[in-house]
C-alpha cells in the first residue's frame, strides 16, 4: 500500500463518487452521509502522507511512474515534495469542510453537487503532484467542468455569467498555456531525440532565452488568470460572489493556489534564465503590487460582503506571487505559507458569510449591524477568522505576510515599502468590516431573531481555527518541510545563491543535506530557536 | 497495358464491389423483386434490411483487414488498375471510419424514419452506396475514379438530404445542396482538366512528375490549384465555400445529416490530402498561403457564427466548419505529426460528433422537431443519461481533455509549432474558448434551465447502442489512446 499511497489518496474521492452514483437521488440523506464520509476518508488517508513524509529528503517522494501513452511520451507520473504536500492536505481538508458546510445548504439535485465536488477533489489534488505536463494539464482541465457546473447550477442571481466567464477566461489561459507546454515538448525532442512530458526530463532541455522568454509568458497567462493577477483578476469577483458556500470556499482555497502552485513547479525550474530576467521579475513584481493594492483599495470601497472577501483575495494572492517572484528562499516559502493560510482565512470567511447568508439571504453589509449582541459564538469566530486574514501575529496571516515581506525586502526595498501598505489596508477594510456587521446596536429589527451557529457549522470550523493557530504559533514544521524545495527552486533559479555567503548555508551545492534551514525564520513565530 | 485484370486489381476494389453489390440488392429487395413483390411491404418491417447492412459491412471490415495484412506482409502498396487505385495505410484508416460512420448511421435511422413517416428501404442502399464512392475518394490515385467516386457519393447524399419529401425544408435544402455541389464540381472537373492537360495523363503520380517539371508560380499550374482548391473546400465546407452546410445540415433528416457532417467530410478531407500531398505536393508555396487564409476565415466563420445560433443542427454545422479549419492546419503543417494530426482528428471528430446527432436524433419524437435550444432545456433532469452523454460529446468537441476531442487537437497545436506556425497556433487555440462558449450553452440550456417538454425520448435499441459506443469511444480514446494512435500511424503512408 505504501507504494500506491499517493494514487489511493489521488483516487479515493473518485471511488467514493463511484459509490455514489449508485446511490438512487432520492435518499438525500444517504447521499449527504457518503459524500461527507468520503470527503472525510480522502482527509484521513492524506493524513498518512504526512506521517510518511520525510523532511528534509531532496526531491520527490510517494513516487509513482507507469507509461501512460508512450506514443507521445505521457506518463502517470506522480511524486510530492514539501510543497505539494501542504498544498494537498489543504485541498483534502478543506474540500471535507466545504462539503459538510453544504449539510443544510444544498437540497436540490444534491447527488449531483456532491458528484461534481468529489471530482473536483481528485482534479485538484492531481494537479498538486502530477509531475508529468501531459496529466498537470489534464487534472488543470478537470477542474474546470465541476466548478462551471457548481456555480452554474447553485449559484447565485448571475450564476451563468459568473460560470461561463470563470470558463471560458480560464480556458483561454490554459491554452495558451498548452502551447507553451508543446513548445517545452518539442524542443526537448529536437535536443534528445524522443518525446516525453515528464518534468525531470524536460528540465534538461536547454533553451535559448528568447524561446523561453515566450514560453514563460505562455505559461505566465494560463497561470496569472488562475491566480488570479492583477490584469487578470476580473472573473474572480463574479465567480466568487454568484457560487455557492462550498464552491466560493473550495475555488478560494485551493483553486486560485493551482496558479501559484504553478509558477513554482514549472515555470521557475523548467525555465529558469527567463524567471530571472529583470524585466519579467519587475513586470512580475509590479502586478503583484498592484494586485496588493488595487484589491485592498476595492475591498474599501464594497457594499456587499461577499464581494469584499473576493477582492480581499486579490490583494492576498498578490502577496504570494509578490514572494514568489522576490526568488529568495524567504519570498518563496513565506508564499507558500501564505497558499495555505489564504485557503484557511479565506475559507473561514466564506464560511462565515455562507452562514449569515444562509439566515438572511442578503450579503448587503448595511443589512447588518451589532450581530455580535445576536450571535456572540459567531461573532468569535467571525473576530478569528477576520483577524487570521489581517494578519495578526500569532495567528496564520502574520507569519506569511512577514516572510513574504523580508524576502521582498532582501530583493528589492521600494517593493517592500509599496507591499507594506497592503497590510494596512488588509486590516482596514477587514476591521471596517467587522465594525459595520457585528459591533454596535442592532440597527435592523430583521436581525432580532437570527439563531447562533449550531453545532455542525461550529465544528466545521474547528480544524480551520486549529490550523490557524498552529501555524501562528509555532510554524517551524512548516519551514522544515518548505526549506528543500524551496532551496532546490532558489539554487535552480539562481545557482550560487547559498555559496553567495548571504545566508547560513556554505555547502554550494544544493543536493547535499543540510539540518540548519538556509534562511532565517521569522523570529516572532516562538522560542523554538 | 494490362489486357486481363489480375487477382491483385479485384483485390484492391473488393470492399467497394461488396458496397456496390449489397447496395444495388437493397434497392432491388425494396422495389420488389419480380413476381414477388417488395419483401418488406409493411415499412415496421423494414428494419430487417439492416441485417443486409451489417453483413455487408461484415465483408468490408473483413476485405479491409485482408488488405491490410496484405500490406504489412509485403510491406508494398496494393495498387489495382494500372495505378487507378492504390490502397495503402491511410486509405485503409479512413475506410474504417466510413464503416464505422455507416454502420453506426445505419442503425440509428429506423426509429428517425418510422417517426418521421418516410421509412423507406433505399434509404439503407444509398448510405452503402455513398460508402462506395467515399472509398474510392480515399484510395483514387486517378482524375476520374476520384471524380466518380466523389459524384458517387455526392449524388447519394442529394437524395439523402431530401429524404422527408413532404418536408419543405428538406426539399429546400437537397435543393440548395444539389445546386451549389454542381457549381463546385464544375470548379473541380475545370481544375481537373487543366491537370490533365499540364501532363497529359490522370494519374496522379504523372501529374506530380508533370507539376515538378514545371517553374514555380507557374500560372497554368496556379489556375488548375485554384480551382481544383475551391472544389475541395467546398466539399469539406471550408468559408467562403461553407453557405450550403448550415442549410443543408439543418433540412436534412438528423441521421442523414450525421452521416454527412462526418463521413463525407471525411472522405473530402481524405481526398484532399491526396491532392495536396501528392501531385500538388511541389507547388506549396503556391497553396500554403491559400490555405492558411482560408483555414483562418473558416475557423472565425465557424466559431463566431456558430455563437447566435439557437438550432442546435445549425450550430453543430457551423461547428463542423470550424472543425473543418483545424483539420486544414493540419494540412498546413504538412509533416509527420500533422497528417498523423489531421487522421486522428478526423478519426475523433467521427465519434464525437456521431455521438452529438444522435442525441438530437433521440430528440426527434412524434410531432416534436426537438431540434431547438429550447428543446434541450432541462434534459438533465428527465433524461440525465442523454444529458451527460451529450455533454461527454460536447466537451470533446471543445477539446477539452480528458476525452478524445484534445486529442486531436492536441496533434495539430504540435504541429503547427514543430512547423513554427506559431501565430496560426495562437489563433487557433483562442478559438477552443470561443467554441467552449457555444457548445456551453447547449449544457447550460441541458443542466441548468427547467424542463420545458415531458414527452419521453424516441429511444431505441440500435441508438442506445450506437450511443453506448460512441461514447465509449470518445472517452477511451482520451484516456488510453494508445492503440488508437498506432492505428493512425498508418495513415502517415501517404507522405512516404
């Protein structure tokens, strides 16, 4: 089994939609508690990855390589590394809690909403460890049909728009993105003689920088509309706003990271010269600033609640590709723990408004007021989730937001500086938020009545705060596992870089195990050090 | 010259004499044997002519498969009749899509035309006898078998088309179809005649001699490439010579215009490739450019008019056309991986867009046309299977994987770049979003709005059948393409 671990945790939501479709549509109740056991058995079976995982291994681990099409040189080529395996227990996590947050939410036509999420758990964990193009791209297209179908189906007033657009915009990036993926292919078989899609082959092919200049953009556009980037952003507020609870959690989560996750599997190692080229790396930090501001200057200005968080989720993924492209070991790893504590704060925010939204059936912020007199268990757990996304310390926010700031900072200081502002704004428009819904008197009689969260959607939240908190306060594992790949990247990126005497590392060549962490971690996280 | 034919020219054609044979016979058993009468008086029975069918198509898989062993023991080309006809790998691969296109067509139609009261038994003979005409399109290697076999097959689906003679639109679009196909057989014979006098012969390998021979942009050989050009396209209905596809797709009975979308398209497009790789080989410069203008036009022609449509047999003919434009720039391509391109994409067009009809042949109930946008709408919740069928179709023809449709779109977009055609490429992959825009809203009328029609669907056992395989297949093909992709590596012969 150890062998297979990888596929069963890839497969078991696939096996329990199986199941599912047998399931006659008319025992809703029956359907409800498979698709939750399933979701459930995926978190559990995801949970053994990590027990196995072994910090500090270079490369792949879990690795699983079968001939797939040999014809064109596809392979069913799996493996994770450290970032991968963050990325794939926050998807196996928070796809179990959106579909128990759809307990009550969903009653029409549920076998199929709970179908279409169960195949959008394996699209998207198989994204976060195909380590062959050929089946990145397949389970990156699988995603798209399910999360079309959700918003289409169960979503809000402009559900269609919101659906086809998020379709067709991410469509478009992922063929270009295609061709840029042929492109690879191709001059990878001019220079060795056969075809393959598997990473590790691909990596040897040696590219002129103007060809990979073009593939980088290539890339870039199927990347950025995911993420999404600045330019690129504007499907994100109508997809987010028009889905349901679960599908707004699930594309914030973990649908916007296949981006991010994107530009650190493929485009920083495969092409490595254009990655470092000065104006890609300043295009690329601009937009995320923008991004950063531009987002939070939005959330200020919104009068729905739900379109606040969507735009809130601009500005924080600007932070992550901002770290991203700061190429040094703080910017890269602090971007991944800020993937993950989006997902987490993001989520919880969803949640919250799905909750509300569930009672009230209006997201308008100046429907509410002093709710916290009304619901005070929600109103805590509003104040976690609310402050997790500020990013105060102790809780998930700070220590990504911090990292990704010091690896800007180490790259370049006018970035730092613009970024900062973010964060101010961050916590403006959130604290503005929670004042305008929850705090004061009660200004709308409607209001009165509203009943507290249950005991369900208490415990949906439960394992998010847990990993808020965790990550707040002690993030070291975290660190520990991100400190490989995320050097193998750097070293990729910029060889040299831990010879440079910069850092604590000064064995130059990356390969060689190393117990410190070749960055400093942030100091506030804990007394570990 | 050959005074006696030998084993190896009946051999060559025996496919088509079997076509032809159990063709002319199906005609003969519906307009009454003498002194018997018809056999099947009562047209419920008529049905029973599709065992005739099935073994017919028996003996051409198996005169197909002879050949083919034939081929790979003697590693040669099968030429019959002086060079008439040549059967070799890519012959063979497009005869297998026509079987399975007729067969398919074939078993599909009885219930369509029961429905539709005009269930007659010629119907079966002229789908047999357009396959004969279309394996001649796919083996010719001279002026007139090509011409015969492309009038041949043509003249069957002029029938076809206007099958539902108390139909007007059926009638007005045999009508349009007949009269714009003699307009561009015309365009054809003329480029024909030119070829033949350039070499003085009508084979195609003499002409190829002939072509090299002469200098580049030489004008004579410019005007027979035109021209023999626009007969071409007309066929697989490339822009600007596409007018009569929609009308013609949209008359027809649905059946006829599944055959028609796919295996006469196929066969066009068999048939010009053998043009345009074999004795127009050498004049490229001349015919690139052509051609990559009119892919263009016909992919934006396609793609932007298929967006308002509201007929879903209108808006698959216009996505037929743009399916048209990929297949084209895999010709443009022009190397190993485009033609390869171009066979598995007709090979996955043939199924995908089978399988698309034949769920609006289901739609097709006693005094409901079930042919609109609004037809489709709610589908999902009484008839879930058809839906999510037709979607499995739909998004193969989108291209998006994993089903067979990225496939063979896939081998073109390689194509084109290992050719450096990279700003064709760009276009044409912006276009798969543009399609995914139409092809959605038939999902978004299925999935998403109410049910507007409670009348149950005219099922039958030959569609559940044939949609139970075509779907197979267009999911088998995108997920383990292996053995289908070995299949189509004979059709590469055609460059050798």
């Amino acid at each position: 089994m150890d062998q297979h671990l990888l596929s069963i945790v890839l497969l078991t939501p696939l096996a329990g939609l199986a199941v599912l479709l047998f399931i006659p549509g008319k025992s809703k109740d029956l359907i409800r508690w498979w698709a939750n056991l399933a979701a459930f058995a995926g978190f559990l079976v995801s949970l053994l990855l990590v027990s196995r995982f072994q910090t500090g291994t270079p490369g792949f681990q879990f690795e699983e390589r079968v001939d797939w099409i040999p014809s064109l040189g596809a392979h069913y080529h799996i493996g994770m590394d450290g970032i991968s395996l963050l990325l794939v227990m926050l998807t196996t996590l928070m796809g179990f809690v959106a579909i128990l947050g759809s307990w009550n939410a969903v009653q029409d036509r549920s076998k199929e909403y709970y179908a279409m999420f169960l195949l959008l758990q394996t699209g998207m964990i198989g994204v976060f460890i195909s380590l062959d193009f050929f089946l990145f791209y397949i389970f990156w297209e699988l995603v798209l049909v399910p999360m079309y179908f959700i918003i289409g189906v169960w979503g809000g007033p402009r559900k269609l728009y919101a659906a086809i657009k998020f379709f067709l915009y991410t469509l478009a990036g992922s063929v270009l993105m295609l061709l840029g993926i042929l492109t690879l292919y191709f001059q990878h078989y001019a220079q060795f003689h056969f075809y393959t899609f598997e990473i590790s082959e691909l990596i040897k092919t040696s590219l002129p920088l103007g060809l990979q200049q073009w593939v980088f953009w290539a890339f870039f556009v199927g990347f950025a509309i995911k993420v999404p980037m600045f330019p690129f952003h504007t499907w994100l507020p109508d997809a987010h706003v028009e889905a349901p609870t679960a599908g707004s959690v699930i594309l914030a989560a973990v649908l916007l990271k296949m981006g991010t996750y994107g530009f650190l599997r493929f485009s920083l190692p495969l092409l490595p010269q254009a990655s470092m080229d000065k104006t890609i790396v300043q295009v690329l930090a601009i937009l995320s600033i923008v991004g950063i501001i531009y987002g939070a200057l939005v959330c200020l200005m919104q009068q729905d609640w739900k379109k606040l968080v969507a735009y809130s989720s601009v500005s924080h993924l600007g932070f992550c590709t901002l770290g991203i492209f700061s190429m040094n070991p703080n910017g890269i790893a602090g971007s991944v723990i800020q993937q993950v504590n989006h997902g987490i704060s993001t989520g919880m925010l969803f949640m919250v408004i799905g909750i509300i939204y569930e009672r009230r059936h209006t997201r308008a912020i100046a429907e509410y007021g002093g709710l916290a007199h009304v619901m005070p268990k929600f109103a805590v757990i509003f104040a976690i989730a609310m402050l997790s996304s500020a990013g105060l310390p102790l809780l998930n926010g700070f220590i990504g937001e911090f990292t990704i700031l010091q690896g800007a900072f180490e790259a370049n200081r006018i970035w730092a500086a613009f970024a900062v502002t973010g964060v101010i704004l961050g916590a403006a428009y959130l604290l503005w938020l929670y004042q305008r819904t929850m705090l004061g008197q009660v200004t709308n009689g409607k209001n009165l009545t509203i009943p507290d969260m249950s005991l369900r959607e208490i415990a949906t939240f439960v394992p998010l705060i847990a990993w808020a908190v965790w990550i707040g306060i002690y993030p070291k594992p975290y660190f520990d596992i991100l400190q490989r790949p995320v050097a193998e990247i750097v070293e990729r990126v910029r060889p040299g870089y831990f010879a440079g005497g910069r850092l604590a590392v000064t064995q130059p060549q990356p390969p060689t195990p190393n117990p410190q962490p070749p960055f400093s971690q942030p100091t506030l996280s804990g007394g570990d050090r | 010259m050959n005074q006696y034919y030998t084993l190896a020219d009946h051999f060559s054609i025996l496919p088509a004499v079997m076509l032809a044979l159990f063709g002319c016979a199906i005609l003969l058993f519906d307009a009454g044997i003498p002194f018997v009468g018809p056999i099947f008086p009562d047209p419920r029975q008529r049905k029973w002519l599709l065992i005739f069918v099935a073994i017919a198509e028996i003996f051409v898989g198996y005169g197909l498969a002879t050949q083919q062993m034939w081929l790979t023991s003697n590693a040669a080309e099968l030429t019959g009749f002086g060079g008439s006809v040549t059967v070799d790998g890519f012959g063979i691969f497009f005869n297998w899509i026509f079987l399975v296109a007729a067969l398919v067509v074939a078993v599909v139609s009885y219930k369509y035309l029961e429905i539709a009261g005009e269930h007659h038994g010629e119907y079966y003979g002229l789908i047999l006898l357009a396959q004969c005409g279309m394996y001649f399109l796919a083996t010719g290697t001279d002026l007139v078998t090509l011409f015969i076999g492309l009038e041949l097959m043509a003249l069957c689906f002029y029938v076809m088309v206007g099958f539902l003679r108390t139909d007007k639109r059926s009638n007005e679009a045999a009508m349009k179809y007949l009269l714009l196909g003699a307009f561009s057989t015309g365009f054809l014979a003329y480029g024909f005649s030119l070829m033949y006098g350039i070499s003085g012969s009508t084979k195609l390998a003499d002409i190829a001699d002939a072509i090299t021979r002469r200098p580049a942009w030489d004008p004579v050989v410019f005007l027979a490439l035109t021209t023999t050009a626009v007969g071409l396209l007309f066929k697989i209905s490339a822009a600007p010579f596409h007018m009569w596809a929609p009308d013609a797709y949209e008359g027809a009975p649905t059946t006829v215009t599944a055959y028609l979308s796919v295996a006469s398209k196929a066969a066009s497009i068999a048939f010009l490739l053998r043009m345009f790789l074999g004795p127009l080989k050498d004049a490229r410069v001349m015919w690139e450019p052509l051609l990559i203008a009119v892919a263009l036009l016909t992919l934006t022609v396609g793609n932007l008019a298929a967006i308002n449509q509201t007929n879903i047999k209108r808006l698959l003919a216009y996505s037929s056309i743009s399916h048209a434009g990929y297949m084209l720039l895999g010709l443009i391509a022009g190397n190993d991986t485009g033609i390869k391109g171009v066979a598995v994409y007709v090979m996955v067009y043939t199924f995908m867009n089978l399988g698309a009809f034949l769920v609006v042949v289901a739609m097709r109930r006693q005094g409901i046309i079930g042919e609109d946008l609004d037809d489709f709408a709610g589908l999902a919740h009484r008839h879930p299977t058809y839906a999510y069928l037709m979607l499995i179709f739909l998004l193969s023809l989108a291209g998006i994987p994993p089903t067979a449709g990225f496939l063979g779109k896939y081998y073109i977009f390689l194509a084109l770049i290992q050719t450096q055609h990279y700003a064709l490429a760009v276009v044409a992959t912006l276009y798969v979003a543009v399609a995914i825009y139409y092809y959605f809203k038939i999902v978004h009328s299925m999935f998403i709005r109410e049910e507007t029609e409670k009348a149950p669907l005219a099922s039958s056992f030959g569609l559940q059948l044939a949609l139970g395989v075509t779907a197979v297949l267009t999911l088998a093909i995108g997920i383990y393409p292996e053995p289908f992709l070995n299949l189509a590596n004979n059709s590469t012969s055609l460059l050798r």
